[in-house]
C-alpha cells in the first residue's frame, strides 16, 4: 500500500528535478506499511520507469549494510576486539617508515566503526596507486596505514578510509574476498537474491542508472589539486556498475561502497540490526547499533550508523534519539528506530540525468521521516 502524502511528496521533487526517480518502503515490527515507486530509474539513453523492485547502486549503505554487519558477527564471536588496534591485526605493515606523529596503525577498531580515527575523508587512489600493481587493494591498505596524516579536528570525520581498511580487514580474518564473505554470511542466509556487489549485466535494465561519465569526482580531484590527465575517466553512461570510483578501481567490491540492492532485500538486512528480529547475530549484539559510543563529540556514532542525537541528522525530529541510520551518495538512505521496530528506506538516483551540482536532499529525507511517521502513528 503507498501513502498518498509522501508519494505526493516525493512526486513534487521530481518534478522539481532533485531526482528522477524514488523507491520507498516503511516497516514496523516486521511488517511492510507502505511502499511505492515514483518516475523513471533510466531517463537516458533510454526511459524506464521504476518498480517496487528497482535495484540501487547503495553507494555508502555498504558500510552498515555490509561492513558493519560482519564486524559485529566477528564482535561476538570474539574474533575481532573494539579496543585493538590497527596495527595489531596488520603487524606485518610496521615494516615501513611510518611518521610517529601520523599513527595511522595506533587506531582502535572501534575507532574505524565510529568515524573517530582522524583518518582524512577521501582520497583518489586511482590516481595514487602504481596503475600496474596487480594487488591494487593491498597498496590502497599501504596508502591508508601510512602516507597520510591524520587530521585532528573535528573528532568525527566520516571517512570512506575507516571502512575501507576495515573491508580489508574481514578479508584477512576470514581469508576471502569481501563480497564472497557478504554471499555466504548475509546474502544467502537471508536468501536474497536482488543483493550483490557487481550486479549480472543480464539485470542492467532493472538496475537505476547513475551519472553520465564521472565528472563529479573528475572536478573533485582537480579541485583538491590532483592531476587527472592521465586517468582513464569512464565516458559513458554508468549503469549497472558501481558510481564510487575508488571502489570501481578495486573490481567493485570494497568496505565503503559497492553494493545494490532494492528496498524489499534491503529491509530484510536491516531487520539484522534489530534485537526481535534478527537472525544473524545475538539479540544482545544488537545493542552496538544504538548506543553512542562517541558522547560529548561533534556527532553520535554507535557501530556504522550515525544515530538520530546527532545535530541535524536526516532522521529529522520524528525519530527517537537513539534511532540510527545512515546514507548513500548515489541517494539512498536508511534509518530505524528500534524502540518501535520501524525501518524507513528511500532510495533515490540523485546522480542520473542531471547537471553538477547534485541536488542536496537532505531537507527531502527529513520531511520524508516526518511525513511517514506521522502516517505511521497514524494507523495505530
């Protein structure tokens, strides 16, 4: 059943040229309330409209949906220590010659899961990297542990390298590729069958399609003063592949980015992080994604979500404090609020079909939260 009023809504910012497309779908406790799909997943080349079904390119949801997950199975299990650090689970990267002021291996864990590592935001190691280096992803961990500084201010800040190494890091303690890990620890336990890094081209045209070309990060590189001459730059229209150009680099499977999904398989993950529902990790387990482990800082974080306490936060006011979400570059957002078992999911292609700059809809995400749980109370 769709809500009138939000798909009223979202309607409204397409047509105001946001995005062209919107999928969404509204739970509690384990149950589906609301759902609808709204204009055209691909408007070029050719237009398709979007389905309930559609596949997204998550872009960041990989973090909780993925990463996040995993290190908490691994949490559990006591394979893997919030309080360690770095460097204890990659001795063998203390043979190189590491700054004592940059301590990029004297990193905790639970410091990589909160964003509170001081590792800087993002770096093009596309552009970094030796291009023949068969083992791209072990010298992206190289780059990380030890060419940059770490900044110290603010004292969360988001970083794709926290989850990047992190992703590395499942690949060493389970001694496999991560989107193999994810196959036989997430997807096909949940028998998901729309999820998967590096979707099967035969199911491109139920795939959203993304930007033409790469320019947005083209334009950021040049912008942080990198040379991008000669970078082989996709031209051509991305569909079907990951939009994440460091997670692209690496074959399409990474910690940070990478997977899709569509809103029903995702709501199935997200009912992993909620203690009534799981059945993947320990009820218990589940308390990680709601505390904050970061108070008094310039953001609540609890394990790979940002929680609803955090100023300004797109959960808007309609959630609970301690609900706890997360975002995707491409558009696409999730949030739950555990008390009441409620899951929202909305996913966008924000990036397809529309000049630089990409629209900012994080004001669209909040009135979306408000508008579904007013819809929500609403039907109690």
């Amino acid at each position: 059943m769709k809500s009138v009023e939000i798909s009223n809504f979202l309607r409204a910012r397409i047509e105001a040229k946001d995005f062209p497309s919107a999928v969404y779908l509204i739970a509690e406790k384990g149950e589906i309330i609301f759902q609808d799909a709204l204009g055209f997943a691909v408007v070029e080349p050719e237009k398709i409209e979007a389905e309930t079904d559609t596949i997204y390119d998550l872009a960041s949801l990989t973090k909780p949906l993925v990463t996040g997950l995993l290190c908490a199975k691994l949490i559990e299990q006591s394979k893997l220590g919030l309080e360690k650090t770095v460097e204890s689970y990659f001795s063998e990267l203390i043979e190189f010659d590491i700054p004592s002021e940059y301590n990029c291996l004297d990193v905790l864990i639970l410091e990589l899961l909160t964003h509170h590592s001081s590792y800087q935001a993002w770096k093009p190691f596309y552009l970094l990297t030796a291009k023949q280096n068969e083992d791209k992803r072990k010298e992206v961990l190289n780059f990380i542990t030890s060419k940059f500084p770490p900044q110290s201010t603010p004292p969360i800040i988001y970083s794709d390298l926290n989850f990047l190494a992190l992703g590395f890091l499942l690949e060493k303690l389970y001694g496999k590729s991560l989107d193999k890990i994810a196959e036989e620890e997430i997807f096909n336990p949940l028998k998901l069958k729309n999820t998967f890094f590096n979707p099967p081209q035969k199911l491109r045209e139920r795939i959203a399609a993304s930007e033409f070309e790469n320019e947005y990060e083209k334009q950021t590189c040049i912008d942080f003063g990198f040379d991008v001459s000669k970078y082989n730059w996709r031209e051509y229209q991305i569909w079907g592949e990951v939009h994440d150009g460091n997670c692209y680099f690496m074959g399409g499977v990474s910690g940070h980015a990478g997977l899709f999904s569509n809103v029903f398989e995702i709501f199935k993950i997200a009912q992993q992080f909620l203690a009534e529902e799981t059945v993947l990790l320990k009820p218990e387990t589940c308390k990680l994604f709601r505390t904050n482990f970061t108070k008094g800082l310039n953001e609540s974080r609890s394990i790979s979500f940002q929680l609803a306490a955090t100023k300004d936060s797109t959960a808007s006011g309609a959630l609970s404090k301690d609900s706890f979400g997360h975002l995707g570059f491409t558009g696409t957002s999730l949030w739950i609020e555990p008390e009441t078992r409620r899951v929202f999911v909305l996913l966008t292609n924000r990036t397809h079909a529309r000049e630089l700059p990409f629209a900012n809809i994080n004001s669209t995400r909040r009135r979306f939260h408000e508008l579904a749980a007013q819809q929500l109370d609403s039907t109690q």
